[in-house]
C-alpha cells in the first residue's frame, strides 16, 4: 500500500461537490417533476388504451429474460466478488485488494436493499394497478397521503431497475484503482443497465419513470457512503490498493 499524501482542499470540495451535491440537486428535481405529468406521458407509449392494458405486461422476454435472467447476472457478479473478498482471508498476494471487494461486495447488496426497504414502506402503486391504466387505485404523486381503504402498493422505487444501477459501484472502483477508462465504463455500464432494467418494467406497466430515476438516486447515494466509509475521501489521490499504479483521476 503506498502512503498518501494529505489531500487538499480543493479535491476534496471537488469530490463532494460532484458526488454529493450534484446528486442531491437531481433529487430535488425529481420532486418538482413529480407535480407534472411525466410520468404518465412516459408509460402512456406502453399502455393500449383500446384494449385497456399494458400489451407487453406478460411479455416472456421481458418477464424471463430481462425480469428474471438478467437479475441473476449481477447476482452472479456480487457472488463472485464476495467468494474474492473471502479468498483474500487465504492468499497473501489478493489482501490489498479486501478492502476494494469489500466496498464492491457491499455496494452490490446494500444499494438494491435500500431501494427494497423503501419499497416495503411506499404507498404507491404501480401503473397496472391505478384507474386509469385499468386498476383499482387511484394515482397519489409521492408526497401525497394514500387513499383511505386502499391497501399500499409498495411499488416504489423500481427494485429490479436497483439491480442494474449498483453497478454503478464499479465507477467508484474505477476512482479508487486510479483508472479513469474504467471509472466512465463503470459509470455508463452502471447508467445503461438500471435504465434497460427499468425500461423493461415500464413496458410492462410495472413501474413509472420516476420509479426508475429514484432508484437510480438511492444507489448512488448508497454507494458513495459506502465508498466513503470503507475507501475514503480522495487522499491526494494515491494508489488506493497495490499495484494500482499513480495516473490520476478526475476528481
């Protein structure tokens, strides 16, 4: 492990600044949008209002594959990173990585079950379920109180849309390996797969938009503490585990 140098200022600001606050300010965003109708124009290029139903909704591929298959591809993923993290305990040569595939481990399980643990307590439903996608529940926006009688839908945030964007862990293992090639993989193979994991569910009618976008925002949020508990703040941008070498990153 080589020593780090006292980080300044200035980095450090810079790292919280994009990781942190930039995020935060998406998040107020997304609660002005809640006030408009984005959500529903969204899900309305999936729904057959002639029919009076979402066409795709039990769709095998998107069922099976996409709903299914593809969850178990990252679970596979953190499966192999946990099974490195505890090989590290028995071969030398892996222990300066146990930090960097117990932040990775971590991030693959925490951040989906936040979103989870969120969901357990939303009271929206999904789109198949309200009125006017030919359900029983009427539409409540998020800061809304439920309608009395009707049982919760805890159907927010997207859950499997979590899935694909704790992904994003791997642009944070990017930072830390001083690999800024593989921090923009990370950062866009994490952005792509949570957006096509939820698209997928849109089209079923399972979930709206700001389902997925939420999701997408609780990750991060997730991730970063956990790469901020377990790696820490940029120190001078030091090799954060051996062998990593001393390009720089953005910070």
């Amino acid at each position: 492990m080589t020593s780090a140098a006292p980080a300044s200022p200035d980095l450090r600001a810079g790292f919280i600044l994009k990781h942190f606050c930039l995020p935060l300010g998406a998040g107020v965003l997304l609660l002005a949008l809640d006030a408009t109708e984005l959500d529903h124009a969204a899900s309305d290029w999936f729904f057959d209002a002639a029919a009076g139903r979402f066409p795709l909704r039990y769709s095998v591929v998107l069922e099976t594959v996409m709903h299914q298959w593809a969850k178990y591809v990252v679970v596979l993923i953190d499966c192999s990173v946990i099974a490195a993290y505890l090989f590290s305990f028995a071969a030398e040569r892996w222990r300066p990585w146990r930090r960097l595939l117990l932040f990775l481990g971590l991030s693959l399980v925490l951040a989906p079950g936040a979103v989870t643990l969120l969901k357990a307590v939303s009271h929206k439903h999904c789109p198949y379920d309200l009125v006017e996608y030919g359900g029983y529940a009427p539409y409540r926006r998020l800061l809304e109180a439920p309608q009395p009688g009707i049982l919760p839908g805890r159907c927010f945030p997207d859950g499997h849309a979590s899935v694909g964007f704790s992904l994003l862990a791997f642009y944070f293992v990017g930072l830390a390996l001083r690999r800024p090639g593989f921090a923009r993989a990370g950062l866009w193979g994490g952005l792509v797969a949570g957006t096509v994991f939820g698209l997928s569910r849109m089209a079923q009618g399972a979930h709206f938009l700001s389902h997925d976008l939420w999701a997408a925002l609780v990750c991060w949020l997730v991730i970063l503490g956990l790469y901020l508990a377990i790696i820490g703040l940029p120190n001078g941008f030091r090799p954060a585990v051996a062998g990593a070498g001393n390009r720089p990153v953005p910070d």
